[in-house]
C-alpha cells in the first residue's frame, strides 16, 4: 500500500476493523519511511454475474427480482422478510461460489423453488406454478403428488 505523503510502499497495519456493512475492512496503517498515519478500505471485489434468460438475452444478476418473486409466492404465508431475505442471499452466495459468470435463469428458479420447498409448501407450490407455466389442474397435482 502506497503512503498517501511520501509515495513508500512499505507500511504497516496498526488497526483493522470491520465496517459497519461488514462487506469492507478499515486499515489504519503508519508509514515506514515518514511516520505518518493514514486509513485504507479493503473491499473484496466480485465477478460480475449474467442470468442467461429463457429467450437467450442476458441481464446482470439482481438479487431483488428473486425477493420480489419470493415474496409474491408468500404473500399471506408465516414466512418472515428476514427468511426471504437470507434464502435469497443464500442464492446469491452459492452462485457467487461456483464462479461462473453466467447462470441460466431456470437453475436460479430451481434454487428458489428449493429453498421454499423447506420453508412453506404452500409458497413453493405458488412459485412453481407461475415459474413452470402450469396450464391447467392435472400439473397442479402431479406437482402435489411429488412432494
């Protein structure tokens, strides 16, 4: 880390805290050639993600668009904001570890529907019914009959 005065790239690190979004580290480091004192933020830099859509667009990935759908599937459901918030981030992390730069919308979907599955059937049941495009009844209780 280059010293903010006098240009020395040897320093060391006095202070390290996490902030308060925890997603960055404070560094307060002392010059080895001047003396003085300065502060420096790490942050960990991630890939940016593309969902592949059905018709083959791409779009960056936004973990808001798998909220919103969460939250449509437990409308009037026991399924708290917080529960919905960290199954989606749940999402995002597990597709932030397998270190591909694109992810076909279905295999989020098939994410989602999972971790619903655990949480309330009748959401998962909601979910797969819009995610899946059932036509009719007869798909309803073939995905019943399943579970």
């Amino acid at each position: 880390m280059k010293c903010i005065y006098c240009g020395c790239e040897e320093s060391k690190v006095l202070d390290s805290r996490s902030t308060d979004e925890s997603n960055s580290i404070r560094r307060r480091r002392e010059c080895l050639n001047c003396g003085k004192r300065f502060t420096t933020y790490e942050t960990v830099e991630t890939v940016p993600i593309l969902v592949i859509k059905k018709d083959g667009s791409r779009q960056p990935f936004n973990i808001e668009k798998i909220k919103c759908g969460m939250i449509k599937a437990c409308e009037k459901r026991p399924v708290s904001i917080a529960q919905i918030d960290e199954m989606a981030e749940d999402i995002e992390k597990s597709i932030q570890n397998s270190l591909v730069q694109e992810v076909k919308s279905s295999q989020i979907g098939e994410m989602i529907m999972e971790r619903l599955k655990k949480v309330d059937e009748i959401a998962y049941v909601r979910f797969a019914s819009v995610y899946r495009q059932f036509k009719d009844v007869t798909n309803f209780i073939k995905l019943i009959t399943e579970m």
